[in-house]
C-alpha cells in the first residue's frame, strides 16, 4: 500500500497541474487555493504546476510564508502596484504565477490586519497569477469561504477531494 502512495500523489497533483494551468492559462486568471495533506504532497504539486506553467512560458516564483506569515504577506503586499498607480498602457507584462505557500495559517482574527490591505491589491493585480497553498484545507476554506472575512471569494477551491476533510464554515 504504501509504494501506491507516490503514485496517487504524483496523480493527485497531475490532476490539480491541469485543472490550474487549463487551456485558456494565462489568459483567464482565476486566483485558486489547494490544501496539501503534508509538505512531500505540496513540493510534488508545486513542481506539477510549476512544469505545466513553464509548457505555458509562464514563470513561477514560490513564496514561503510559514517562516512569518503576516509579515511575509506584507511584503508580497508591498510589491503589487496600487490601481491608481497603473498607466491605460495596453501593453501588460506576462503573468508570473506567484505560489504563497502557507497562506492557511493567515487564518484567524489576529491575521486579518495584513489580509486587507492585501485582498484591495492583490484583486486588481494583472502582474500575476495566484495559488494560495497550505495544509489545513478547512482553515484555507474558512477563509476563502466565510463572508465576513476579508478573503470572502477572493479565490477557488481546487484541493482534490481525497485531500479535502469533513467540516463545515
């Protein structure tokens, strides 16, 4: 049983690699968040995503949270322009697919102060394509999904139902 792991897990991301980077990527830029059960699961999605957005020319760049994640968060914050700061150029440059691993453990009240300022930049942003990691599916959920959050359908859930777990927001 546990030499089918790898390749249930090399599956499972596959199947996630291809449902973000999907025949209109990047054009269509739908910010999405998965939960990965452990970090041997999130490394082997990423490296899928990462190899199907380079088939695409679309660089990837991962940023770890987990070290600091308010603070993390704020210098990701730091480098999207403001709308007022955008030129009517028609020109955009291509996309780069930024990965903002352990973005779950943003969750709660006490995080909220770096998610606002986020949430009113990052939703404007056409510099990048987002893919909100973590471990804990319902936490990610809770916050994506929960009205009175800051994040509140800032992103879609692409997390492979085996990896999801039970509960509710």
């Amino acid at each position: 049983m546990t030499d089918d792991l790898p390749s249930d897990t090399q599956a499972l991301a596959e199947q996630v690699a291809a449902t973000f980077v999907h025949r209109l990527f990047p054009s269509l830029r739908s910010p999405v968040f998965l939960a990965c059960p452990d970090d041997e699961c999130a490394a082997i999605c990423r490296t899928a995503i990462a190899v199907a957005a380079k088939r695409k020319r679309v660089k990837t760049e991962v940023v770890d949270l987990k070290p600091d994640p308010a603070a993390q968060l704020d210098q990701v914050t730091a480098r999207l322009r403001d709308i007022n700061d955008r030129t009517n150029n028609a020109k955009h440059p291509w996309p780069t697919l930024l990965i903002l691993d352990g973005f779950d453990l943003l969750e709660g009240s006490k995080h909220d102060a770096p998610t606002f300022p986020f949430r009113s930049r990052f939703q404007f942003d056409r510099e990048h394509l987002w893919l909100f990691m973590g471990r804990d599916w319902q936490r990610l959920r809770r916050m994506f999904g929960d009205r009175r959050l800051p994040l509140y359908q800032a992103a879609s859930n692409i997390t492979p139902e085996p990896w999801r777990t039970s509960g509710s927001i």
